[in-house]
C-alpha cells in the first residue's frame, strides 16, 4: 500500500509539472498582454519599457525557466491587473468554489445514489422509467441554460431567490441546484446501470440462497460492489466541481475560481491564469489519488497487487 | 423406506416474456429420500436447473410460475410459499452449492463475512460462535489454516478452493437437503474427483440428502443412490442407480450411457446422439424424443407414451408398452 501511495505521489507531480508547462505554452501562443495592457496610441518606447518590465523581451525558454523556478517556491507572480500576488487572490477565491461544490456534490449523492438503485431493483417500472427519463434531461440541459431557467423561475417570477451574488446560504442556492442538476443526472444513470450489472451477479444468487432478505441483499452485497465505477465517476466530477464551475460561477456572480479565471483569461492576465491552473491541476490531482485510495478500500482485487 | 424429503409432483414450469409463454418444465415427479442422493441427468436445456431453481425458490420471481403441480418439503407444500418464509428456509433447511465458484462469491467482501450470512439469518450466535462454527466447517471441507483464509478475498483463492467454500456454505446450518447444481464443471479433472469425494463424504454422513444435478454420467455412477433423467423438462426414465446402468430401458438414457468414453475404447469413433434438445416451444404432440430416437416408430409420433413402471424403475416410452412386445 505504502508503494502504492509512493509511486501515485510522484505521479501526481509528474501531472502538474506537465500541466502548467503546457499551458504556459498555450498562453503564450494566445498574444501579447501588452496590447490589452497599454492604450492604442503607446509609443515604441513604452511598450518596449512595459515588456522589459514584465521580463516579456527575454527568449522564451528564459521565461518559462524563470516561471518554473518560482512557481516551485509557489512564486506565480503579481497579477497584471491588480498588482496582487497571483496565487495569493486565486487561493482567496477557493473558499467560495469549495463551499459551492462540496454542497452540490453532496447534494446529487443524496439524490442519486438512492434514485439509481430504485431504479434498478424496480427495473423497467414506471418509476424506473421517470427516473431515466429525468436523468436524459438532466444531462441534455446544458448548465448556463439550466441556470437562467433557476433565475427566470425563481428569482424573476417567484422573487423568493436571489439571482446571483454571495455572502448569504441562501444565495448559495440556485447555483447549487444548476451544478448539482447534471450531476445528480449522471450518477443515477451510472448508479442504475451498475446496479443493473451487480444484481445479475452469480454471488448476488448465492447471497439470496443464504436467505438474505432484500435489504441488505442490495444495500450490502450489491452496492459494494457497484460503488466501485461509481467512485471514477464522483471523482472525475469532484474535479470539475472544484477546477471551477466556470460557466456556473459567471451566471450567478459567484466569486469562486471559476469566474477569477475566466476574467483574467479576458485580459491575459498570465500570472493569474498560470496560478489558477496550478491550484485546479493540483486538486485534480489530489483528488484522482483520493479515489485510487477509495478504490483500493473496497476493491480488495487492488488492495493486494 | 426412509421418509421422503422432498416431493415433487406433476410439476409445471412456464415463463412468460410479455405474450411469449414456454414451459421449461412440463411434467416432473421425483422424490427424494432422507439421506439419499438423487441424480439428476440430461443435456442442457433439459429443465435440471430450473427444477433445482423451483425447490430453492430462486426463480425469476418476475417472468416465471408455476401453474400446477406441488413441492412438498418435509410435508410443507412450497410453491405457495411467501418470500418471507421463502428466507426461513433457503440457506437453512434447503441450501445450494452452485456450478461457478468462480464468480458464486462475492468479490468485495472476505470468506469470513460471506461464510457468517447463512448463520446471521438462520442462527442466534454471538460473533464468537460464529467465527467457531466457520472455522469447523472450513475444517470439515478439508481448507488449511481457515483462521487465515476467513480474513481472505475470494480471488486469493483457487477455483477448488473457493467451491470448498461454497460447500462450506451449503453446509453451516445442517441442511436436511443440499442441492448441487453441476458442482465439479468448472474445476479441473484432478479437483473435481477431489470435491466429489468431499460431497460423498458429507452426504454419508446422518439423514443428509442431495440432489446432484449433472450431466456426467459417470459422476452420477460414483455418487447417487436413485437417477432421475430429464430430456426437455419432462422426466423420460428414473431408477436405482445400478439398474438404470445395467437395464437402460430409454432409448435416450442408453444413448447417454453410450456417449460415455471408456478407457479401453481409445480409437473408436465416440457415440453421439443426433440432434438437439428441442427447445420447449417446438415440443408439440408425440414423444418429445422421437425426433432424435433411432427406435422411433409411427406411433411415437403422434402419441405422448404415459410412464411405464416395473419394481420401480419408470421409463418413458411405447417400447415398454406391452401391445407394442418388449423390445430390449
């Protein structure tokens, strides 16, 4: 198991490393800040004095030297913009991103995992066949249409739900909904059809044969054993919840990561954009390796090799 | 004659898919004695699993009935039974040893966990009788060190070993009847002799009886006292075990006999027996074998044969007709 954690570790590093390489690249290859930074009508000396201040007339692999040294030290720079320091205002904006995606993901567990195992024991019922039928819609909408319909609803036309905006847990709600609305759809799809899959099990008839009645039948025997694709499921959409539900956050004015993003991508605030990725590729990281623990806890087939 | 276990007569089997009706089972009656073991024979498709299935009430609960026909259990009649009374008995008076034990245990949870199910339902015991029930049983199957393999998963295990456990898991609460269906297939030659000779050695022991489902024959010569052979969900011969092997009167049964390779026969052609088993919706009148039955005659065409029975030993057939002159 040590090995195990060891070998993922330096894994992990391996993938942040390559991900802000990569996107130092990319960002790059998008244009030159100074354009954006600096009136129309800057003379060539000003822009020459501007990119020898930001180090942007130096060669390239200089910069992504001098990048990669500081960013080791966590150094991202100051924004462009705001003339903070980089890693500092993302890692201020993640309180926000996690409280939003530690409340939907919970809330879609609660929903779907239930919902996706009714569905499967009572398969082909009319509740089976709400219960696919909700979840299709819940994956064909995308989520800033989704989100408009939550405001239109209920903030425009009932007026009892703010329509954007933070501070209070009530402003929390409707951009919970919105995000916990897909994924609520695709754990119950994957949840039934594991399910599905469990319950034709040989070693589901044997526990029937011991005279295991219906309940711990499918909440024991049977579940265990479906969690296991369903943990790759939460994990890839933890990720997304949590690199910033970008699209969520900018519909409802929700100051998270997500919409710091977007924002200084507009203004190619590379600071920023790198320190964003950094933390977001960080906690993709983390949270993959988190799963593999899960899956080595109730996979015991793992466990062992 | 000891008392019978377990009773079945005229037993129907039907499974309906919307419209689409078929009847695995159309006519089954066997009986099985307290501490003996019953053979039953046939291809696949002859219904075997399903009737083990029916006295285990693990039919697909949703798609198949039973619209005659009775199961009597220690004089308990149990195709009326509910799921609840259903448990009381599955696991405990009746339990089963299945054909995969590759893929009968649970793969998430230890032999501990999975071995102490049957006792949770069926007994009151603390953890620690528990635990020493297991590790008695597990003795009695023949593992080694079962206080180890209790904390084990089941892909540490062989394939001989895990269908020990499976047998270990008929047998935690002293069934009166265990069923086998097809329990030495999926093994290897060498351990499958190895887990017969265990299930021989546990059915002698007591009133222990068993119902062998297989399609060896050979294995039905070492282990049973009686034979029922099926063909097409229909009971075609059933005897004493040495008689059925020294007179056959089923054209089927002595086809079966001689499929059977033998070792002294080593370059000449195997026999086979043309054909297939009909599927039970093509059985329309007439015998069910005859299609397949090189001593068919026109009657057997157009006339079911009722069961003809001497000393016992039922077969199925107008050759055992007496108009029709014996002909063995």
């Amino acid at each position: 198991m040590l090995d195990f954690i060891v070998k993922r570790f330096f894994q992990g590093i391996l993938v942040v490393f390559l991900v802000l390489t990569a996107v130092f690249f990319l960002m790059r290859l998008s244009g030159d800040p100074t354009t954006l930074f600096l009136p129309q009508d800057a003379s060539r000396e000003q822009i020459e004095a501007f990119q020898h201040q930001m180090g942007l007339d130096r060669p390239l692999y200089v910069q992504y030297g001098e990048f990669m040294g500081n960013a080791v030290q966590g150094d991202f720079g100051e924004s462009l913009r705001t003339q903070q320091d980089a890693l500092q205002s993302v890692l201020d904006r993640l309180p926000a991103t996690f409280q939003l995606a530690a409340a939907a993901l919970i809330l879609a567990l609660v929903i779907a995992i239930p919902l996706g195992v009714l569905s499967a024991y009572y398969r082909n019922s009319i509740f089976d066949r709400v219960a696919v039928g909700l979840t299709v819609i819940g994956q064909a909408i995308p989520t800033f249409w989704m989100g408009l319909l939550l405001i239109f609803l209920f903030a425009a036309q009932l007026k009892i739900l703010p329509s954007g905006g933070a501070g209070t847990p009530i402003h929390m709600i409707l951009p919970m909904l919105t995000l916990a609305f897909y994924s609520t759809a695709r754990f119950t799809r994957f949840t039934r059809s594991a399910m599905l899959d469990v319950l034709q099990q040989d070693f589901i008839r044997t526990a029937k044969a011991s005279g295991t009645p219906t309940f711990p039948l499918i909440m024991k025997y049977a579940l265990k054993n479906s969690l296991i694709p369903i943990i790759t499921l939460v994990a890839l959409d933890l990720g997304e919840l949590l690199g910033g539900a970008v699209i969520t956050e900018i519909v409802f004015s929700w100051p998270g990561v997500g919409r710091l993003i977007e924002q200084a991508l507009m203004t190619r605030d590379f600071p920023v954009v790198l320190a964003g990725v950094f933390i977001i590729a960080l906690i993709y990281t983390v949270i993959n390796f988190l799963a593999d623990v899960i899956y080595a806890y109730v996979n015991p087939q793992i466990r062992v090799k | 004659m000891a008392e019978s276990i377990l009773e079945i007569k005229d037993l129907k089997i039907q499974f309906q898919n919307g419209k689409h009706i078929v009847q695995p089972i159309r006519e089954v009656s066997f009986q099985i004695k307290a501490g003996q073991t019953v053979g039953i024979v046939g291809e696949s498709g002859s219904g075997k699993s399903v009737t083990s299935l029916a006295v285990m009430g693990l039919l697909p609960d949703r798609i198949s009935s039973i619209p005659s026909g009775e199961i009597l259990f220690d004089g308990k009649e149990l195709t009326k039974l509910k799921e609840k009374e259903w448990r009381k008995i599955r696991g405990n008076e009746i339990s089963m040893i299945f054909q995969e034990p590759m893929t009968s245990l649970n793969p998430v949870f230890t032999i501990g966990q999975q071995l102490s199910e049957p006792l949770k339902r069926h007994r009151q015991l603390s953890n620690k009788e528990q635990k020493a029930a297991i590790i008695k049983v597990l003795k009695q199957v023949g593992i080694p060190r079962p206080e180890q393999i209790i904390h084990e998963y089941p892909h540490q295990l062989s394939g001989g070993m895990r269908q020990r456990v499976m047998i270990s898991m008929a047998l935690l609460c002293e069934p009166k009847l265990m069923i086998a269906d097809e329990p030495t297939t999926a093994l290897d030659v060498t351990i499958q002799a190895q887990i017969l000779s265990l299930l021989k050695k546990i059915t002698s022991k007591k009133d222990r009886s068993l119902m062998l489902i297989t399609h060896d024959l050979g294995v039905v010569a070492e282990m049973c006292d009686w034979v029922v052979v099926m063909y097409a969900g229909v009971i075609v011969e059933s005897a004493e075990v040495n008689e059925l092997f020294d007179r056959p009167l089923h054209p089927y049964t002595r086809g079966l006999i001689q499929s059977l390779p033998s070792n002294n026969e080593r370059k000449s052609k195997l026999y086979a027996i043309q054909g297939q088993v009909p599927k039970p919706e093509q059985v329309k009148q007439g015998c069910i074998f005859a299609n397949r039955c090189p001593l068919a005659m026109e009657k057997c065409f157009q006339e079911s044969p009722p069961a003809f029975q001497e000393d016992g030993h039922l077969s199925k057939c107008w050759l055992q007709s007496s108009d029709e002159g014996v002909v063995r």
